[in-house]
C-alpha cells in the first residue's frame, strides 16, 4: 500500500496542473488550442477523481494515516 | 518688407498644400513606386518650390499646375484599379526571366538586362548559385524576386513532421510606462490582470518600458533599468514538468501497490496522463 502522504502530494500537483490548464483554456484565442487544453482539463479531473477515492480507500483501511 | 511677407506665407500654405496631397495620393515605399509615380512626385517638387520661391509669381496658377498634377495621376490610378487593361499600360506587367530552372533568355533581351546583370540581381536575393533556382521573375519596378528550388528552402516544421502550435500576433500592452488599452481589449484581458503579472513580476508599471502579451498570454517586459534581471516566464515548462512528474508517480504507485484492482487503477490513469502529455507537448514546449 502506498504511503497516503505521496498521494496527497501527487493529488495536490495535479490539482495545480488542472488549474493552471483551467487558466490556459480560457485564455487562448485559437479554438483548436482551447479544445486541447480543455481536453486536457477533463483527462486531470478523471485522475484527480480516481486518486481521491483511492485515499478514502486508504484512511479506511489505515485509520492511523488520517487526518492532516 | 512686403515682400518676404508673400513668400511666408506662400511657404507656410504650400507646405501645408503637400501634406494634404500625400495624405491623398497615399504612402507608397519609395523603392516601390512605379517610375510614372516617381515623376510626378519630383514634378511637384519643382513646382512648390518654385512656387514658394516666389520664382513663379502667379500664385493661382502655380497651384493649378499643381492641382493637375496631384489629381490626375491619381485618377489614372483608380482607372487602374478597375481596368487590367489600363493597370498594365500604366505600370507594366512582370516578365518571368527564369522558368523551371532555365533561364528566358528573349526575355532577358526584352527587360534589357545582361546575364551578368541577371547574376548580381539573384545575390541580392542570397541566390548565388543559379542551379538553386527554380523560378525568378522580373518585376514591373525591375525588382527580381526569386523562388528557391523546394529543396533549398529554410526547412519548416512541416517539412519535419513536427506539430506546433499555431501562435497569433503579440499586442503591445505598455509603452513608456503607460498602460495601452487597445492592446488589452485585443486580448480580452484587463487591467487588474496586468497588475497581477506586474505584482508577480515583482516591477512596478512606471519601470518598464516595453510590454508584450503574446497570443497565450504571456507577458513579456523591458524595464528602464537594464541592471534589474528579470525572470523569463516558465509557466508553460513548469506546467508541463508537474504533469510529468505526476505521471511517473503514477507509474511508481502501481509498481508499489498489491491490489491488482489499484494497480490496474494507477496504471490506467499514468496512461491518460501519458497521452494528455504527448497533446500538450507541442502548445507547451515549442
């Protein structure tokens, strides 16, 4: 089982890079780049969705390593 | 005493009479002008000057000659405009000296240059060895422009398969430390978001001298002070180092994990990111 803390982290980075993208997808003129920033954005919150549950799973199965 | 009166005043009226008529006749770049062009430019010179030089001491018609000779070429002008006919007598057509390689020779004859004449003409367009050259033709101003054989282009990203992404005109948005609106309302952006990159920037608006937003936003700055080192904008790399750095933990929890359902999971999503990356690379890299 990987320690929650790393995942935390990595959860924390991407939801930096998915606010960032959110920033470039509005900003962008050109349609086609937007579509692909956009893109992007849906791919990220899949991932962010994904490792979330994974760290309910983990405090529920660790009870020491929640919280924080 | 009169007189240096008149000629004043003449000066002073005819100078303001030529700004008007080159606002009409319009700005042309003067090694593009057709040399009927040129003529008539150098005919009004004369004029004025002998005109405000009092050389010509009837004033009506001295501007009468000019008047002719500002409106008439521009009506011939319009006439070209509308007519190929009348364009082709009044500026001439281009004559093609090299074709597929080969040079024209009767048509060199014709435009009344010399193959020497011909070789100093492609080295001014950075042409110089002729075997490079797939098409030249001869302008109507005498101009030769050249078309390089494919293979001696500049290569191009194209050419190279590479994608990049498609980037639009910069927009000055500060000059001399103003604050230029036109700029930011081509970017639908405002001013609050100008200070917030300044506030980032670390510089205050009255110290730079030139800003640039380019077509993603990034806003580039020169200050007056040419000491202060500035940090050169790193969003996009950062951006695109933090998805990378996420997608190889990624790969590193599903080798970690026991659970072959979560590591089916990891595995699964370091894949999407893995694509997402690939999309991403070319908007954020080049």
């Amino acid at each position: 089982m990987t320690v929650s803390s790393q995942v935390k982290q990595t959860l924390a980075g991407l939801k930096n890079c998915h606010s960032t993208l959110r920033i470039y997808a509005v900003q962008t003129q050109d349609q086609e780049t937007r579509n692909v920033y956009e893109e992007a954005l849906d791919t990220t919150n899949e991932i962010i969705k994904n490792l979330e549950e994974r760290l309910k799973a983990i405090e529920f199965q660790e009870p020491r390593y929640k919280g924080n | 005493m009169k007189e240096w009166i008149e000629v004043l005043l003449r000066t002073v009226g005819l100078f303001i009479v030529i700004f008007a008529a080159i606002k009409i006749l319009g700005n042309n770049a003067i090694s593009k002008i057709s040399s009927f062009r040129l003529i008539s430019y150098i005919i009004i010179a004369i004029v004025t000057a002998l005109l405000s030089a009092n050389v010509i001491k009837n004033i009506s018609l001295g501007l009468l000659v000019l008047a002719v000779w500002i409106l008439l070429p521009l009506a011939l002008e319009y006439l070209s405009l509308k007519s190929k006919y009348v364009h082709d007598l009044v500026y001439g057509k281009g004559k093609v000296v090299i074709k597929q390689g080969k040079v024209m020779e009767d048509q060199l004859k014709q435009a009344r240059m010399t193959g020497e004449e011909l070789l100093s003409e492609l080295r001014s367009k950075n042409a110089f060895f002729m075997a490079d050259v797939e098409f030249a033709i001869m302008e109507a101003n005498g101009e030769i422009n050249v078309l390089l054989k494919s293979d001696k282009l500049p290569i191009t990203s194209k050419a190279m398969g590479q994608k990049v992404a498609p980037k639009s005109e910069p927009q000055t948005i500060i000059l001399d430390g103003n604050v230029i609106h036109e700029g930011l309302k081509n970017l639908a952006l405002n001013e609050k978001w100008l200070q917030q990159q300044l506030e980032t920037a670390g510089i205050a608006l009255e110290n730079v001298f030139i800003g640039q937003v380019d077509s993603s936003g990034e806003l580039y700055i020169d200050t007056f002070d040419d000491m202060i080192q500035l940090p050169q904008p790193t969003v996009k790399e950062l951006l695109y180092a933090n998805l990378e750095k996420s997608h190889s933990d990624l790969l590193g929890y599903s080798l970690e994990t026991k659970d072959q359902q979560t590591k089916n999971m990891y595995e699964q999503n370091a894949k999407k990111l893995d694509e997402i990356l690939k999309k991403l690379e070319p908007y954020l890299l080049r």
